[in-house]
C-alpha cells in the first residue's frame, strides 16, 4: 500500500502554480536561442482531484497523473484529495490504486483558481467459493488398513458479480496433493496425528451432484469484522468495510442486521473492547446508517484476537431479540485473518473451539466464517461454520470479499445452488490415517479462466 501524501492545502495550490509557471518559463527560455518563453507555456492551472470510492469513502494512497505527461505520479492524501498542476483546458488523469479498476477521468480546467474534479473507483472483484458440510448425511469413510480417506464436500462458487456459477462440470472441480511445508511449525496437511504427512488426490472429484437453491427467507444477522493488528497488512485497503456495506446493502427482503467490531489489548484502537457495536440495520434501505460506523474502523485497526470471545458476545446479543423483527433465524457472518490469540494450546483451543459451537448449536446461532489471506486457521474456522450448518468462506485476495460478502444474504438460507463432490485421498501407505484427525485439504475450481481455490477441512470420524 502506498504511504499518502501530506495533505496539501487551499495555500499550497497557489505556490504551485507560481512555481509550475516559473519552470514552464525556465524551459522555454533554453539554448535554441529563443529570446523569449511561450506566454502560453506559463499559463497552468489547479485540478484538486477528489478520489472516492462508490459508497462515497475517501480512498488515500491513490496515484494520479496527467495521463498525456510523463511526470511522476501525485498521491491523494487521508481525505482522498491531491492537487494537480496542468495547462488549462481539457485534460485526462490517469486514477490507479490497488485493488480498484484504473480509470482515466476527463475535466476541463479554468485559467484561474482551482477545478474541483471528482472521481469515483469501483472496486476489483473476483470470483470465490466456500464449503459447507455436506447435506447428504454421508460421513468421511476411512479404509481398514488407515491408508485411504473418502469424504464428501459441497462446495459454493461466486462469480465476479456476486451471482452463483452454474453449469460447471466434474471436469472443471480437483483435489489438490498436499506436501508439508518443512519451514511452518504448524501441521499442513494432516493434524492431531504424530507427524504432518503428504498424500495425494484423486484429482477431479469422483462424482458430483448439483444442490439446488433453497428458497430464501429473512434472518436477523450478526456481521463481525475482525480489527486486530494484522488486519492492516492482509486488508491495507479496506476491502473488508466495502464488502461489509455490500453486505448490509444488498440484505434479502425482511432480514435484519447487527454490525460489531472485535480487537482487545496492547494496540487495540475499538471505542469498546473486546466487542463494539456499530449499529443496527433494520433493512437494506437503513444500511447506509452504519456506513460512518465502518468507515471509523479504517483507522481502528490494532490489538489482539478474541474471536471466540467475541462470536459468544455477538451471539448473546442476537439471541436477545432486541432488533425490530423478533422471531428470525439467527446467522452469524465472522470475518477474520487469522486464528483467536487467546486459547492457548492447540488442545485448548479445540475446546474453546467446542463450547462455541455447543453454545451456538443451543441457540440455533449459524455461523458463516469469511476468512482473508492464507494465514488463516483453517481448521477453526471450517469447524465454526459446518458444525453450526454455516459455511466457511475463503478469500485469498481481497477482490474475493465482495463477492463473498454480496452472496452472503442467500447463502444464509441454503439460497445458492452448490456442488457436492466426493474427493479421494491416499498417504501413500498404510496406518498413517486415523480417527479423530483432521486432514487440511485445497479445492481447485476452474471458473471462467479464473482459478479458485476453497481450502478445506475433513475429520475423520
């Protein structure tokens, strides 16, 4: 992410201009043996270039140059805001930043003061999938001499566009090996064994069904946005809080949404910790209420991770029924870049793990896990979503979170069609595989020339 500029204010446009003049003079006055410079040459004006994004969010750290020059790029300060010197008359910027479309904006500058020229960036998006447990009742099944693991997933698959991927084929789906990497202490391919172990895929599934879409019904929904420290590398550009809006905005007719934050400790910037509301959202229509909410947390990211602290707070909250709707189903959608900083052990953190889902299960709280980047915890959060009937949602860039985040208010309801395939692998000899481990897997899907990866995680019963 670029570091934005100083602001520049109203003052310094004018030592702009006489500075740009008198270099514009300089240049025409050289060895050709010119007595005199242009009066044109020196004539410049000030574009003040306003960059937002489509909700109206000032984007900093975005480059702006005259697209016809060859000058270096300027960069809009933390309002969204550069000043541009030009001659007057009709120009073209060039707009890019990363994680937006680049786009070339059209103005036509006064001779004299400054023309406000305002652009507005869309957001780059790219197709995305998650899993789900499977709905077909069929558990992993473990050959006898613990060499081999059949299992069954559903996979979901967005476009671009937010909208559902239809008509692919087995062909277009596979089962990635896994090898251990030797250089993270953490198991990569088979965990709760004695050691990580490598095995290998079947590769294109071995069958495959369509699920249809169910139809879609009204929830009230907890949306919880992780702001701990890390959030600042994995989502430097926010994408997170625009998928956010696009979640909120886009509800499905009678749902209802609660908006909270999490981050606690050393660092951590929230108004309230471990947990701060943000708002309610009565209706797609009031969404734009919680916009202000959302876009304060571009500057309160910091701190450590008590996820599950925070799913069980959330819950509490919606299980009270204080929304305008009483009576909904409840779902939970948990986005976050990494695994809770609290529990501990990895044993420990299995059963904190265990009394959030038994916690939620009671309640009848489904939770959609929305994980950023590829250091998540896998395994958590895959347990978080199937064991409550949710899903576990997966973006390894952050163009995948809108998408994601757009598909959600179907997805609560089963309102997407999926693809269930059954996926073989083999550890290559016997007595490696065994009941109650977990196997870390990678869903390879082919969508429209994009590449879509869905990690995985399967227990063997």
């Amino acid at each position: 992410m670029r570091k934005p500029q100083t602001k520049t204010t109203p003052l310094h446009w004018q030592g702009l201009l006489t500075m740009a003049a008198t270099a514009a003079q300089v240049a025409g006055c050289g060895g050709g043996g010119s007595s005199s410079a242009d009066p044109a040459s020196a004539m410049l004006s000030v574009a003040k270039v306003i960059v937002r994004d489509a909700y109206g969010a000032p984007i900093a750290g975005a480059s702006v140059k005259l697209a016809a020059a060859g000058g270096a790029d300027l960069v809009t300060d933390s309002d969204g805001v550069v000043f541009v010197a030009a001659t007057p008359g009709a120009v073209e910027l060039s707009v890019t930043v990363p994680t937006f479309l680049p786009t070339v904006a059209q103005a036509t500058l006064n001779i004299d003061g400054v023309t406000a020229v305002a652009v507005t960036l869309q957001r780059a998006t790219a197709a995305a999938g998650g899993s789900l447990a499977t709905r077909s009742g069929e558990a992993p099944v473990l050959s006898a001499d613990g060499r081999t693991l059949r299992f069954e997933v559903e996979l979901v698959v967005v476009g671009a566009d937010a909208q559902p991927v239809e008509g692919l084929s087995a062909a277009d789906f596979a089962l990635l090996p896994c090898l251990p990497d030797l250089g993270t202490p953490a198991a990569d391919c088979l965990r709760n064994a004695a050691a990580d172990r490598a095995y290998l895929a079947s590769g294109a599934p071995t069958a495959m069904q369509v699920v249809a879409a169910q139809p879609v019904v009204a929830h009230s929904v907890g949306l919880l946005i992780d702001q701990s420290g890390s959030i600042a590398s994995t989502d430097g550009m926010n994408a997170r809080l625009y998928a956010a809006k696009a979640l909120l905005g886009n509800l499905t007719t009678g749902d209802q949404g609660l908006v909270g934050a999490f981050a606690d400790g050393a660092g951590a910037r929230l108004p309230q910790q471990p947990l701060t509301v943000l708002g309610q959202v009565a209706n797609a229509a009031a969404a734009a209420q919680v916009y202000p909410s959302l876009d304060a947390l571009a500057s309160q990211s910091g701190g450590q991770t008590p996820l599950y602290t925070s799913i069980d707070a959330m819950r509490a909250l919606l299980v009270a029924d204080t929304m305008p709707r009483p009576g909904l189903p409840l779902a939970m959608a948990v986005f976050t870049d990494g695994a809770d900083t609290y529990c501990g052990s990895p044993a420990g953190c299995a059963q904190r793990r265990q009394q959030v889902i038994d916690a939620a299960r009671a309640d009848t709280v489904r939770l959609f896990t929305i994980g950023l980047s590829g250091g998540i915890d896998v395994e958590a959060l895959s347990q978080l979503a199937t064991a409550t009937g949710g899903a576990m949602l997966y973006a390894d860039k952050v163009e995948q979170l809108i998408p994601l985040y757009g598909s959600l208010g179907r997805l609560m309801s089963m309102g997407l069609a999926t693809y269930r395939l059954q996926f073989t692998i083999d550890a290559g000899e016997t007595g490696v595989l065994a009941s109650g481990q977990t196997v870390l897997a990678r869903a390879r899907v082919l969508v429209r020339g994009q590449v879509v990866d869905i990690p995985l995680a399967v227990g063997i019963p």
